[in-house]
C-alpha cells in the first residue's frame, strides 16, 4: 500500500498575513496623516474666507493630533489667544480703522467715550520685548511710570508719569472659528474625501515592501 501525505508550511503563511496586516495599518495611518495635513490648509483657507483672519495665524493657531499605527484616528486641535489687527488686512487712515473680517465684512472702530483714536506704534516694555500692532488709549487710566513707543514716522517717544494707559486691539480666536458649522462640515466631507483617495496609493506602497 502506497500512502501518501501532503504538508503545508502554515507558519510561513501566518507570518505573511501578519505582515500583510502590519502594513496596511501604516498605510491606514500614513494617509490620515497626509490627510489631515491637507485638511489644516483647507480649513485655514476656509477661516480667511469667512472670517478674513491671515492664513499664517490660522495655521499658527491650529495643531494635529497625529494618529499612528496603534491609534488610528486624528484631528485637527486650536488653540490661541484673542488675534491683534494685524492679523487681519486693514486700513487705518485719520484715526479711522476698519478690519476686513471676510463674509462678516468691515469692523470699523474710531475714537469713543473710553477710548481714544487708533493709531499705529511699536511699543516698548521695561523688560525689553517690543510689539508693533494697533493701539487705543483708555482716557482715564494710568500706565506703569515709563514706557516708549515708536510713531510711524519713527520717533521714537518716551511716556513717563501719569499717562493715558495704553492697549493694544484685538479681535477673535481661530478656536472660535473652528466651532462655525460651515467650517466643521467641510472638514468632515474633505478629511473623508482625502482619506479614501490616498489610502489606495498607500496600500500599494506599503505592501510592496513585504
């Protein structure tokens, strides 16, 4: 009697499905990543366009919570402080300043009862740090003894004794941006988007490799 008996190496083929899964997993994250890399330009393009807030301080203000092989899922993270005038384009003309804030149109901002005209400087603070941006003065308040600023013109002035306090202008945060429906939308159908369209490509990259 002949017998006869066939063997697989099923190892050799474990090893291979689980290398098969390694690499989908990082192609799975390395497409979130570049994903939401292209999501944060979008959603800063989107912020200057309906807020008219300057991309830079945007994309400042905006971080990733960057997935990996073992986590993935992501998001994009704001976080900043109220936004000087600069951070906007303007146009400041007899005291007169008006602030293009995109879709919300012109804020407009003069003398008044508290404060005085707007008006251009680089101010100077004892401890040396220097902030050039948008100014107002309060009418009634005392600023510390001794403080300089630079005029347009650059003369540079010092203010000692009791003054007028001076403060610069701010506007919103990119974090309050971010919770605009308009905004969170787009993101959600554009990360989605991206996803689907990278993660082919990354797929074959990274299985190539086994």
């Amino acid at each position: 009697m002949i017998k006869v008996t066939l063997k697989h190496n099923f190892n050799e083929l474990s090893k291979f499905i689980n290398q098969v899964e390694k690499q989908t997993q990082k192609a799975m994250s390395s497409a979130l990543n570049k994903a939401l890399n292209q999501a944060k330009t979008q959603v800063s393009r989107q912020i200057t366009e309906l807020y008219g807030i300057k991309i830079k301080y945007s994309k400042r203000d905006i971080s990733i919570n960057r997935p990996n092989s073992n986590k993935l899922y992501g998001s994009l993270v704001a976080k900043g402080k109220p936004l000087p005038v600069n951070a906007y384009a303007f146009k400041l003309s007899k005291g007169i300043l008006n602030i293009n804030m995109g879709m919300l149109g012109t804020n407009t901002i003069k003398a008044n009862d508290n404060y005085s005209a707007p008006f251009k400087a680089k101010i100077s603070h004892d401890n040396g740090s220097e902030y050039s941006g948008i100014w107002s003065r309060y009418n009634n308040k005392t600023i510390i003894k001794t403080k300089t600023f630079t005029t347009k013109q650059g003369i540079t002035r010092k203010i000692t004794g009791k003054q007028q306090m001076t403060k610069a202008i701010y506007s919103m945060t990119v974090p309050t941006t971010m919770l605009d429906e308009r905004i969170i939308i787009n993101f959600n159908k554009f990360i989605i988007d991206k996803y689907q369209s990278l993660l082919a490509h990354e797929i074959d990259y990274f299985t190539s490799k086994i």
